[in-house]
C-alpha cells in the first residue's frame, strides 16, 4: 500500500476517509469465513488445475458452516468427518486416515507421554481439544466424553457402514451412546448422513429454534433428525 497521501505527517480529510474505509473493509474481510475460504479455494483450483490441465471448479461447494449446540450435535458431525476418508473408500483404518483429527489423536495416544512445555515447543502441530473423563471434567476444559469410549464408538460404527455390512450390532453397545440414550440405528443414520439431515445448525430441537431465531431465520431443518438423538 503506497503512503504518499501524507503530506507533512497530516492526513486530509477525504484520504482518512478513504483509509478509514479501507480498514474497515479489511476487518471485515479478516472476520469473514466466506472471504477466506473463497481465497483458499481459488489458490487451490489454480494449482490443481494447474496440474491436470484442466478448467473449473476444484470443490463441489465453497464450504459449509453448521452449529453445534450439544454434546450429541458434537458427536455426530466428529464421527461424521472422522469416518470420511474409509466411508469413501479411501483408507481401510482410522490410523490410515490421513488428515483427519481421529488419525492425529491416535498418534499422540501411542506416543510416550511428553511435558505441556514440550508439547507446545513442537512446531507446526496442532493441539487438538482433549477428551476429559468425567472424573476430571472440573479441573480441565475440553470433549465431555472419555477417549477410549469415543475410540469404542468410532469403531464400531466404522465397521457397520461397511459395504460387507448389514448395520447389525452386537448384543453390547459402545457405553458412550447407553450414557446418551441414543438407539444404535438412529446414530448409524446421523454418522452415514449428518450433513444431509441438517442445514446450519444441530442440536436438541429447542435449541435449534432457538439458535435460528437468534440469528435471524426462521425455519429450520432436521426436526425429525433432532428428536432422533434427543427424544426428551
């Protein structure tokens, strides 16, 4: 940005307007998950397209941005993205899926256990949000659920969405969805098509109202969805 509006270490009236307004947009840019995720896609495409020597879009869609109002809400777009990557074929195993979350978290279990001072140092690695037990939930601040119940979890519906699969479950459910109250083919629905069963927001149906009118619409998508996973 070139400088010579000044004149004398003073700025015009008309030119702090236009920077004014200059700022002002640049905030708003700077707070705006469209606008940057418009420039991430765009550089993207370019490269691949690029690569394949072709035109087009590289993305079906630029992005979606949906809230999550509870634990169960939580839980299901997770495993929903979690799972991605072997619903499509793409990997065999959760240790397999490359960038994913669940990949990350298992890596780091394996690990020996490292100091906070020494984990922080490790560039380039992001921290995820913690799993607490919830023995230790009022001494820290993260996932309401213990690791291992959601590994239980993740695994068991990873191996029901198999195509060789019929979504028969074994006599014992993961413990995790007993503590929901959540029927094992209504949370095999909501892991096979969250994006689809909602619209910008999920949740307890109350909540989702709530959220919606908060916002400023009116209508919301997933009624029968929500009270799948919340029947009280």
């Amino acid at each position: 940005m070139r400088l010579d509006f000044l004149k004398d270490g003073q700025i015009g009236d008309a030119k702090q307007q236009a920077l004014s307004n200059l700022v002002t947009e640049w905030q708003q840019r700077l707070g705006s998950i469209s606008w940057f995720m418009r420039c991430l896609n765009e550089e993207i495409a370019r490269k691949a397209n690029k690569e394949d020597q072709c035109k087009g879009a590289f993305w079906e869609g630029r992005f979606k941005s949906q809230a999550l109002l509870d634990e169960k809400a939580l839980l299901s777009c997770m495993m929903y993205v979690d799972l991605n990557p072997i619903r499509a074929g793409v990997t065999p195993s959760l240790e397999q899926s490359d960038f994913t979350s669940i990949q990350q978290r298992i890596r780091e279990y394996k690990q020996p256990k490292t100091s906070a001072k020494q984990a922080s140092s490790n560039k380039g690695h992001f921290q995820l949000l913690p799993f607490v037990a919830a023995e230790h939930q009022a001494q820290a601040t993260g996932i309401n659920f213990a690791f291992a119940d959601y590994l239980e979890l993740i695994d068991w519906t990873g191996r029901c969405i198999r195509n060789d699969k019929k979504g028969f479950i074994a006599s014992s459910q993961p413990k995790i969805l007993q503590q929901l109250g959540i029927t094992a083919d209504a949370w095999l629905e909501h892991s096979e098509q969250f994006m689809e069963r909602y619209a910008n927001v999920s949740g307890k149906w109350s909540r989702m109202c709530a959220f919606k009118q908060y916002a400023g619409g009116h209508w919301c998508k997933g009624k029968s969805s929500s009270h799948q996973l919340h029947p009280n």
